[in-house]
C-alpha cells in the first residue's frame, strides 16, 4: 500500500491467554484506551490485528490480508473515539473489519479484477453475496437475450415451456440460448481463472 500510513503494534506485554479468535473481552480495554491508556490500546491492536488475519485469510487472496488489516486497524484507530463502552466491543470491530473487506471485495469488482478461484472459502451470507455479484457480472458478457433465458431458467426456476411462452421464443430457440449463454459464461469464468 503506497503512500498509505501503517498502523503496527508495538510493545506491549506478554502473550494474553485470550485465543486469537476472541474479541468478547475487549470492551474493558478499548475503554481504557479512549482514556489514554496506551498499554490498553495496544492490547486491543494486538488482538484485533490477530483476529483480523484468521477473518481474512478465509476470505481473500493472501497478498491482500495485509492490506485490508491495515486499513481496518486504521479505520479502528480513527474510529475509536465512536466505540460505546456500553456496549460489546466485537460486533463494533467486526464491522469495521467486515466493511473493510467488503469495500476491498467492491473495488476489485469495480475493477474487473474479481478473483474467482477460492469462492467456497466464503462463509456465511457473504458467499451469496460474492456469488451474486459474480453471476451479475457474467451475466453482463453475454447478450441480452441469453441472459434473460439463464435468468428465467437457472435464477428464477421457470421451465422451458414457459420461458418460451413468456419470451415469445420457440423451446428449442430458448434451449440454444441458455446452453449458448452458459458457455460463454463458463468459457468467461476459465478466462478469468488462467
């Protein structure tokens, strides 16, 4: 990341007895930290910058972790004085983090430079999401009337003699079109993995 500022933790004291993965008991340190502690603050750095990696590392290339850790202890950083003490300390930064990720996903779409290869690594409803985005995006390179023809069939489950009522189209022109179109996307997709 050129010309961007990092944020690493230093210091700090013994290795915490806190698993990686456990953001719970962070709240009493970030509080301390918007106090000024600065100890506290590199505790929560610490177990942030930890987590973050084992977030990311299921969900982006490996060239990006450092990236995204980055910005997403960056954005903690100037985003700490809006933590609520109040409240629990992990779905505070596990938003920022997953922001963060989402706006990386989000550029690289944007880009056309969506990387394919590692999707079933996506948990949760981010893989729909991922999926979609993706679908859409494969969707866009090829023409219209093969597209509406997966849409109807593949997306919105209709059946072919249906498809063909609907689009005015005989079956068998509604057959060619999606086999058409799922070959251009396939053939799109092994360009995008080589």
């Amino acid at each position: 990341m050129t010309g961007t500022a990092h944020l690493r933790v230093v210091g700090g004291t013994q290795a915490s007895s806190r698993p990686a993965t456990d953001l719970s008991g962070l709240g009493p340190l970030m509080a301390k930290a918007q106090d000024g502690d600065q100890k506290a603050y590199n505790e929560v750095l610490k177990a942030c910058d930890a987590w973050l990696r084992i977030f990311l590392a299921r969900r982006v290339a490996p060239e990006s972790v450092e990236d995204i850790a980055q910005e997403a202890l960056m954005a903690l950083h100037r985003k700490r004085h809006t933590y609520d003490p109040e409240k629990p300390f992990a779905p505070w930064f596990v938003a920022i983090a997953r922001y963060k990720w989402l706006d990386r996903l989000r550029k690289h779409y944007r880009q056309d430079e969506v990387e394919l290869e590692d999707q079933a690594s996506v948990g949760g409803h981010e893989s729909a999401v991922v999926s979609k985005l993706v679908l859409e995006r494969l969707l866009s390179h090829i023409p219209e009337n093969q597209a509406e023809a997966i849409r109807l069939a593949k997306i919105e489950g209709y059946a072919l003699d249906e498809i063909a009522t609907m689009t005015g189209q005989s079956l068998s022109s509604v057959k060619v079109r999606i086999h058409r179109g799922m070959k251009r996307m396939m053939s799109k997709l092994e360009q995008a993995n080589a």
